[in-house]
C-alpha cells in the first residue's frame, strides 16, 4: 500500500493548474442524456472493452450525472477529473468543495498508456493511503477527503514513470454533491492541463472544423450545400459557418444535421449567379 505524500506539500502548491469554481455553471449538454464539465474529463469506473490510453479513459461527456442548483451529484460508477501533463512536475494539490469527495488517480507513461498497479507505488497521497481499484483501473483514497481528518486538500505525488494523471474525485461509497474544484502545484512549475485537444476533446463547450470547398456555381436565390465532419457535433448544438473567401452576395448557414456533422449552406442572395473559387469551408458549434 502506497505511503503518504508530505502533508507540508501542501502549502507550496500555490500556482493554479485548474479550476472551475462553479460546476453547476461549468455543466455543458453534451447530447440529451450526456453532460460533460469545463476543462474536466468525466470518467466511468466500468469503461467498456479493453481500453488502453488516455484518451479511453477521459470522456468528454457521460449520462447519469445528477444536478442540483449548486452543483452536480456523483451517482454511482461517476467521476470527473483535471488531466495534467506531468512529465515536468511531480506534486499537485486537489482541492474540492463537496459533501465528503473520494479523491481518485489514473496514471499513464509517456505514450499514454495506462499504467497499473505492479506492486511498487506509482502515486502517493497526503494524509491517506491510496488503494488500486482493478475494475475502475485507478488508484483510489482510502477514506473520503473530510476536515475531521485534515484530508480535506490533497497533495498528490507522482512517481517519474507517470508521464500524464488524471486527478479528480469519483462516487466510491455514496452519492455526494461536488460543487467547485481547483488543481495546484508547486509556483516553480507550469504544468499543462490537457482539453480542448483533437485527441481529448474532453472540457470544451466549442468544437471546430474545417475542410477544403469548392462550392458549385450558385443560381439567383438558390443554395448549394456540404456536410463537414465535427465530432462531438450534436443535434440542437448551436451551429455557425464561415467561408475562407470574400462572399459579398452569398451567405453561409450552418446546423447540425447529423451527429458529427454540420451542414453547411451557401445561399446566394443576389439576382444573379455566383460561383465562388475553391476555398476552406469552417464550421463551429458551442453546446449549450
């Protein structure tokens, strides 16, 4: 069983990796039943099939998230978490406002793939011990963050073979409420927190794409159309277009009109026929 992480590692860690200080306003509706959270992973204790990297274990959204009007509840097999590079820091502090939170950590190398419990430690906490959960695949406090036990903030600490963690909080034992949470480290240090990114589009509220048009000539009021993949683009998603050209007489809409792809339409205005040059189509949709 690991050792503790320094509880003094705590007071040190005063630069801000990440924070979203209200979850209730950070929820973002990823489809009618998912939601996914700013600059959060959502993660899964049972993650189906054999899952490997990374990127199979931080979803971008996920069902089964419970709200109420200060934040959001954890229901059973739910977690969310701050992905961080941590091949240039060792040591992060996880704060978390929430009703008795278990804090969770998932180790990867440098390829990012997941690392295992091997018998030797791979990550340290303060103030408690951390035991390997085969099924969920990470590493887990032995007891909830509580005051009582000053292990309300927890250091973490992470052995060099751990190249990139997730670190965050999960349903363990019970249902509980997690209304903020704030990821730190050491003011020597810039680590990157990772969202946002084509392979772990997990935290973002807007997704973009581009592709290469060359629309056809556009009678006098009629429209010309294309379908431009977006992953993640979902019915009822607010949908916007833009061409890379000068279109004065031609107007560009978009919407979602399947998922994973924004229709785009060119609608010529003008009272006579345009045909544009080849170009670069972008589509963009902000979930609400």
């Amino acid at each position: 069983m690991p050792k503790a992480a320094p509880r003094g590692a705590r007071g040190e860690a005063s630069r801000e990796v990440g924070a979203v200080a209200n979850l209730r306003a950070a929820r973002i509706r990823w489809s009618n039943s998912e939601w996914g959270f700013e600059m959060l992973a959502c993660l899964a204790s049972n993650v189906a099939g054999t899952p490997v990297t990374l990127a199979d274990f931080a979803f971008p959204a996920l069902d089964a998230y419970g709200f109420t009007d200060n934040g959001v509840v954890l229901t059973g097999g739910r977690g969310i978490g701050f992905v961080v590079d941590a091949r240039g820091c060792r040591d992060f502090a996880l704060a978390v406002d929430a009703d008795a939170p278990r804090l969770v950590v998932m180790c990867f190398d440098a390829n990012r793939n997941l690392l295992s419990d091997t018998g030797t430690p791979l990550v340290r906490a303060s103030g408690q011990s951390l035991v390997w959960n085969a099924e969920a695949r990470w590493f887990q406090g032995s007891a909830d963050m509580a005051d009582a036990t000053l292990t309300r903030p927890q250091v973490v600490h992470l052995e060099p073979q751990v190249a990139y963690a997730i670190i965050g909080v999960a349903r363990i034992g019970a249902d509980y409420e997690v209304r903020a949470m704030r990821l730190a480290c050491d003011p020597l240090f810039a680590p990157p927190l990772l969202f946002g990114q084509p392979g772990l589009p997990h935290g973002a509220r807007e997704l973009v794409a581009e592709m290469a048009w060359d629309p056809a000539s556009i009678p006098a009021g009629g429209t010309v159309q294309v379908g431009v993949p977006l992953p993640g683009a979902r019915p009822g998603d607010f949908a916007s277009a833009a061409f890379s050209l000068a279109t004065s007489g031609v107007v560009f809409l978009a919407q979602v009109g399947a998922t994973d792809v924004v229709s785009v339409t060119a609608w010529n205005r003008s009272a006579a026929a345009i045909d544009l040059s080849p170009g670069t189509v972008r589509a963009r949709v902000v979930k609400a």
